[in-house]
C-alpha cells in the first residue's frame, strides 16, 4: 500500500494527514521552539497508528513522498524580527532610491535595512547591458568590511540593471568568497538580487532578495531537520515543500519567502474540494490559527494561487492574495491597558498547556468559557490545562479590571469575533455579494471554536467546521502538484506589427524554457507528457510593468494583439515599448481540483475527516 504524508508545522503545533489505500487519519502534536524532532516523531507515531500501522517506521516504508507547509517559520521571523542582521550593498546613487519606500522599516517590518548597513561600489551597465564601469576589488572589499564590523550576518548584493547582464553582482560575490572563503568560520553568506527576479524594477527585486535572505536562515534548518527525522526513521520517498503558488518542490529548489504563505495555497485547495462535494456557490474562509487570523474568497485576487504578501504580515489587506490578515491569532496576549482589553500584538503559548509561559491568551479564554478541551486541542501537554487558564486569566486581566475570569474571557472572545464579523463583512461587500448567500469554511486550530459566533452575528446561514480543521494545512499539502520555476531574460519591442522574426524570437525564448524544465523535471521521475506549462512575462511600458499571462506562442498578428490586450487588463496600458521581459515558464504536473485532475495515493474523503456543517 502507498502512503501520502502532509504535514504542516506551525508555531506550536505540527498537524498532519496520513492517506493509505481506501483510509485516512489526522494527528497533531505540541512543540517548542528548537524542538522540532520530537513534535513531527510523535505526530508521526500518532498518525502511523491511527492509519493502522505498528510504528511510523513501518508507515515510512511504504510512502513515496511527503509534502509539508512550513507558513510559521518566515512569518515568525518577519513578525518578531528574529532573522539575520543583513548588510546591503547596491550600486552607488541606488540606495536614495531604495530608502524612499522599498526597503524602508516600513516597507519590511522586522527587515528594514538602517542607512549605516547599507555601502555602495561605483559601478555601471548601461541600457543596454554593457559594461561601462567594472567594480574595484578595493573598494567592494572595504566596504564589506565596514558592514562586517557593524555586525552584518548575510550579505545582499543588489546593482542597477543587474538582469541585463548579471556580471558585476558574480563578481562581487566571487571578491567576497575570495576573503571570506566558505570553509573558515568567518565566511559570510552571499545573496544576490539577480537570482531572485529578472525585473529591471532595482526596488522590487532588492526588496525580494532581502526577503528570501532573512527567512533563509529558519527555512533551511527546520526543513533540514524534518528531513533527517524522516530519514532516520526509515524515509525513502521524496520531502516537498509547499510553496504559495500552490505548487510544491524539493528542499534544495525551495524558495524561503514563498513558504511564507503556503497554508492560504492549502486553504484554498481544501476551500476547492468543500465547493465541489457541498455544491456551495460562493465559500468564504475563516482561518484561524496561532499566530493569525485570515479571512477571505479563496479564488479573489489576482488568481487563484496568488501569494499573500509575505512585506505585509499584519497589513489590513492584500489584494494580491484575495485574504485579509487581522493581525491577531488564540495564542495573542491578552492586556489590560488604560481599563480596556487588548487582544495582542505580542504571542504567547497558552497558560493552558503548561509548557512556557503564563500569560493569558484568547486561548485561555477560550478554555474558561468551555469552547475549548485543552487535552484535545494539545493533547500532548500535561493536565490540569482548565485550571491553568483560569489563574492565567484572573491574574492577568479579570483583577486589573475589577471582574471574574469569565467576564473577563467574555469580553476578550466578544472583541476577537466582533474584529472577524466586521472584516468578513467588508470582504463579502467587496465581492458584490451578500453574508447570508456564502457558506463559511472554518479552518485553523481555532476557527471551528468561533465559527458559529461570527456566523450569528453576520447572519450566515451555513457554516462548515471540519472535524479536523486544524489539519487544513496538512490536508491541503497533499494536493499540491510538482511545480518549478524557470526565468529567461530576453528583450524585444512589439510596437507596431509582429514580424515572423520577432514571434520565432518569442518561441525560441520559450522552447529554451521548456527544455531546461523538462531536464529538470527528469530529475522528478517525469517524462515530458506528465508536464504542464505556464508563462508570464513582466511587461514594461513607460516605466510602468506587470506580470501577465501568455501564450507559448505566438502564431499571428492576432495573438500578438491579445497579448497586449491582456496588459492593458493588467494597468499597463500602450503598445509595449522596447524594454524587458522576463519569461518565466512554471511547468509540473496537472493541478487538481480547481485546476486539473492527476493520479495521487487516495485523499480523505470530507466526509470521514469533516463530518458535517453546523447552522447557527
């Protein structure tokens, strides 16, 4: 029999779902911080017995992959500021510009670059890619050296017009490793903004590379570890990582930044699957866990596996993603300030599970007003959890404001629904659509707690609270298709009419695509017929520029005019002048659900893991 594994890792807990033949489970377990191993080996153990196996080693054995979502790791990092301190160097007169709003403190919470870690090189390529003005070996090294002394940890490479021709950031990479060669200790890791974007946009890619170098650091060591534990128990299969496109690769061809919104990718499969088995015409989710809470149309937004914005983890909105984060989550702290409740910024573990900390949080509220079994939602933690919160409570909120523990949990669980119902509200509003006509998907560890709560007060008619809910993104990991991206560079003007030597350009441009994804995905164990391809180019016109949607080809004059009606759908209004276009070729296998249909190892049927809809 072949096993599927999905496993989720959030803050505290790791979920997974285990598919066998014609059965399925779900498992969870608590961790710490530090202590990933032995979470993932007792969800491993839990889930192994409850598919029917003796042990997690006898389960491995007969499983040929394993996907995980890791969303907790980055986000965390972003949140809290808890990445390595990062130095920039950028080509002299960029920084100005950057420091406008790209990479301001505003721009990247917890990431934002101090003007004293940022140096420049007096270097050039001009419009057209050639080298004007080659870097100096002397000064890169001096001011590497300054940002080393002010305690620099990753070094981001960033020069205007990179893409064009990527020399100049090789080269300083090359200088770099040549001081500080990788085998001593005082080796610094460098990245470069060429290897995160071909977009001449110097903001945005320096924005990305800076992104993926501070997740970098979490990302690698908790995947890394996952992937020992499965090994020593036995794994023989393929570890994938789902990323926020919806698609999932191996560790080694992981991008950091992207794990960041893994889980709205699984919410939206799940939210996919519910639509289809329940007929449900417009499903609305409520996402619910740790450390945030999300809402929102698994399909709004620019597509329907857009990515979250990982710069904006507590922004109000992301139009790009389709979901709005609110910025709170159960284990946000509750505080009494000037007589009122406060429902975070600051996380904490919940008093209730007795492992860290003490302070009060929505979770204990929730365990004071009987929501919640803290031996079923942390089955792992010692006893006695019910207690814990109540002391919790009282001595952190209920006596700074002159009440009991339930008033006080009354209050803390009012505000937290109020924020959910007056944000579901907004967001049902934008789609032109009304709360009475969508059904509600509660997913999360505790979005089933207050599903219902939120629906009374919006007046929604049907709620879907999965049984395992909390196990939404492990579940919605086993969906994921094998999907890699390739990026070309290429520059051509499409003014005026095509000729027959410009489309060839085009198509000779993408046939280089689509074969280095076929050698690559070789390595897979997929032939060319198991692949599916898309392409998007970055389209500049004016200074302007936007990723859109493109055909493989293009056969006549008239597909060149669809192309450009597609970029004024996009904001890019014009015929497209000369400039850059990026081609970027996503291949792998058939997508399912709202995509296409593949062959995998038998998926949990809803009805065995969610048993029903509740009507409040």
């Amino acid at each position: 029999m072949s096993v599927g594994i999905g496993i989720n890792v959030g803050s505290c807990t790791i979920s997974g779902v285990f598919v066998g033949g014609a059965w399925s489970a779900a498992a969870r377990a608590a961790h710490n911080a530090g202590e990933l191993a032995s979470g993932l080996t007792s969800c491993l153990d839990d889930g192994s017995r409850r598919l029917g196996y003796p042990s997690a080693r006898d389960m491995l054995r007969e499983t040929d992959s394993v996907v995980v979502s890791t969303p907790a790791v980055g986000a965390g990092a972003l949140r809290e500021g808890s990445g390595p301190k990062m130095g920039l160097l950028v080509t002299r007169g960029l920084e100005e510009e950057l420091l406008s709003g790209h990479i301001s403190a505003d721009g990247l919470p917890g990431v934002g670059i101090p003007v004293d870690m940022i140096e420049s090189v007096d270097e050039e390529v001009d419009a057209t890619g050639k080298t004007t003005r080659e870097p100096r070996v002397d000064e890169v090294r001096e001011a590497v050296r300054r940002l080393l002394q002010r305690g620099a940890e990753t070094i981001v490479v960033s020069l205007r017009r990179s893409p064009l021709n990527p020399a100049h950031e090789t080269k300083i990479r090359e200088m770099i490793e040549h001081e500080y060669p990788p085998h001593y200790l005082g080796a610094v890791p460098v990245v470069l903004s060429v290897d995160h974007g071909t977009t001449l946009d110097d903001g945005q890619r320096t924005r990305s590379a800076l992104l993926n170098a501070y997740c970098a650091p979490g990302t690698a060591k908790l995947l890394y570890e996952a992937e020992d534990v499965l090994r020593n128990l036995g794994f023989r299969g393929v570890l994938r990582v789902l990323d926020d496109s919806g698609g999932c690769a191996r560790v080694c061809k992981t991008i950091p930044i992207a794990c960041v919104g893994s889980d709205l990718a699984a919410d939206r499969y799940v939210a996919a699957e519910i639509a289809a088995h329940r007929d449900s015409k417009e499903v609305v989710i409520l996402d619910m866990g740790a450390s945030d809470t999300r809402i929102g149309h698994p399909t709004a937004g620019e597509g329907a596996f857009s990515a979250w914005s990982p710069a904006e983890p507590s922004a109000p909105i992301s139009a790009k993603s389709g979901f709005q984060n609110l910025g709170f989550g159960s284990h946000s702290v509750l505080a009494v300030e000037d007589g009122r409740m406060v429902l975070g910024p600051k996380r904490a573990t919940p008093a209730c599970y007795g492992l860290v900390d003490d302070a009060p949080t929505l979770t204990d509220a929730f365990v004071v007003l009987g929501l919640l079994n803290p031996d079923e939602a942390a089955p792992s933690v010692a006893s006695g959890g019910a207690e814990r919160a109540r002391r919790a409570m009282e001595s952190g909120v209920a006596r700074p404001m002159g009440v009991c523990a339930e008033a006080a949990a009354e209050l803390a669980v009012t505000q937290a629904v109020g924020s959910m119902a007056s944000a579901l509200r907004e967001a049902v509003s934008r789609q032109g659509s009304d709360t009475a006509d969508i059904t509600l998907l509660a997913l999360g560890g505790a979005g089933g707690v207050v599903c219902c709560h939120v629906a009374q007060e919006l007046g929604v008619k049907e709620v879907y609270s999965p049984a395992a809910g909390w196990a939404s993104g492990a579940f919605g990991a086993l969906f994921a298709p094998v999907r890699y991206d390739y990026v070309a560079y290429g520059e051509r003007c499409f003014g005026g009419d095509c000729s027959a030597a410009d489309r060839e350009w085009y198509r000779g441009v993408v046939r280089g695509l689509e074969e280095r994804a076929v050698r690559g995905m070789r390595g897979e164990g997929l032939s060319a017929d198991d692949l599916s391809f898309e392409l998007e180019l970055e389209v500049r016109v004016d200074g302007a520029s936007a990723m859109v949607a493109a055909p493989l080809s293009l056969d006549s004059q008239g597909d060149v005019e669809e192309l450009r009606g597609r970029c004024g759908e996009e904001g890019v209004a014009g015929v497209p002048k000369p400039g850059s276009r990026s081609a970027r070729s996503s291949c792998g296998q058939p997508a399912p659900g709202p995509r296409a249909s593949r062959s995998r190892p038998r998926r949990p049927d809803l009805a065995e893991t969610s048993p029903g809809s509740r009507t409040p």
